[in-house]
C-alpha cells in the first residue's frame, strides 16, 4: 500500500529535485508529524531531505554519517558521485559563490533582482523567491576571470555542459542562471566560509583550511 510518504520519496528519487509548491513537498514542509515520519524513513536508507527557505526547490542527499561508508576512507575520498572532475567540482564552488551568495544577500533584504536596492521599505516585503532574486552570471565574463584557472575554454565548456546536464546550473545565450540543485549542493550555513576560503582558495592558489564538502546526491537510474 503506497502512501504520501512513500510517494514522496519515490519522486525525489526518480526526479531529483521537486518544486516547493508541489503539494507534499509542502506537507513535508509544514506537518511536522508527516515530516517526521519522512525523515526515518529516508534515515533508515541513510539518505536525508534538503531544503533551505532560500531555494525553489528541494532534493535528497546521502546521511553525513553514511558518506564514509559510501565514498571510502578519508585517504581515498571520493568527493562527489556526479562523475565531476576536480575543475569541474570548483566551477560549480565558483558559480555556486557568484551566484548564490548574491541572491541570498537580495534575499534577506528582500529585494527582488532588479528592483532598487536603495529601497527603503524593502524589509517589509516578503522575501523574495529565489526566481525573482536570483541573477545570472556572464560566461564571456566568467571565461575571462577563471578561464585559466579551471582548464580554458574547451575544458570550461565541457564542465558547463555537464553542469547544466546535473541540473546545477542553466544556460540561457550568454547567461549562466541558477538549476534546481545549485542552492541546495552545499549546507551553507556550515560550510560557507570553509567553500569560500578553502575551495576558493585552492583555486586562487592560497592555503585552504582543513577540509570542505559538498553534499552528495542520489543517482536517478537511467
């Protein structure tokens, strides 16, 4: 017998992310005894339900605690099951840095992309979905600042091909624009400042601290 907990965790696996305003993404969301029963069920699979209230979306990750038992032992750590590269992993910490750090910065003043930020009554509007404050970033632009660092243009290109193909990130002309993922890869509150100064630095060539991590998804089968 199938029921909405079930069900649930039978569409994040097939589709990967799912919209807020779907209807039991917002039960999950608001019904805390529903939640509670969809997080043990997702625990005892070692698996876990990411949101943050800056996001249009929500997605499934693998259980901190399980990490080492999936990816190996610290020595042969295996950073991620997308089949990323290393330059890939840190184009998507750059885009991740260019692009979502700027719109939660929208967010929490409440400003929408393109409205004025020298809005004084900002702040008592509702903050802002990530669509209506998420900007995107130029790829000539990107190209020229990190296109030596992550691998030239063809090397880029590939990354930004695979990238889009993840859902992280979409192209749209000369745009490169948030995916569904891109706001949930990481926890940020924890790992902000550990992307920002070790994964950045790394590519900036400046001594990173002890470690950063990136949250590590499900594969859909295909």
């Amino acid at each position: 017998m199938t029921d909405d907990a079930q069900i649930l965790i039978a569409q994040l696996l097939t589709h990967q992310t799912l919209a807020r305003e779907n209807k039991l993404v917002k039960r999950a969301l608001t019904d805390e005894l529903f939640r509670q029963d969809l997080d043990a069920r997702l625990a005892a699979c070692g698996m876990k339900f990411v949101d943050n209230v800056y996001a249009d979306n929500v997605t499934l990750a693998l259980a901190r605690e399980i990490e080492p038992k999936i990816f190996g032992s610290r020595e042969v750590w295996q950073n991620n099951n997308m089949g990323l590269a290393r330059d890939g992993v840190a184009l998507l910490v750059v885009l991740w840095a260019m692009i979502i750090l700027p719109k939660r910065e929208r967010q929490e003043a409440h400003q929408a992309a393109l409205e004025d930020q020298e809005d004084m009554f900002g702040k008592e509007k509702p903050m802002p979905r990530a669509e209506d404050a998420s900007m995107g970033i130029s790829y000539k632009a990107l190209l020229a600042d990190f296109g030596d660092k992550l691998g030239k243009k063809t090397r880029m290109d590939m990354n930004l091909g695979q990238l889009n193909k993840l859902g992280f990130i979409e192209r749209r002309g000369d745009m490169i624009v948030e995916g569904p993922l891109l706001d949930l890869m990481m926890d940020t509150d924890t790992l902000r400042d550990r992307i920002i100064n070790g994964a950045l630095a790394d590519i900036f060539h400046r001594p990173p601290p002890k470690e950063a991590a990136i949250l590590t998804f499900p594969q859909a089968e295909q």
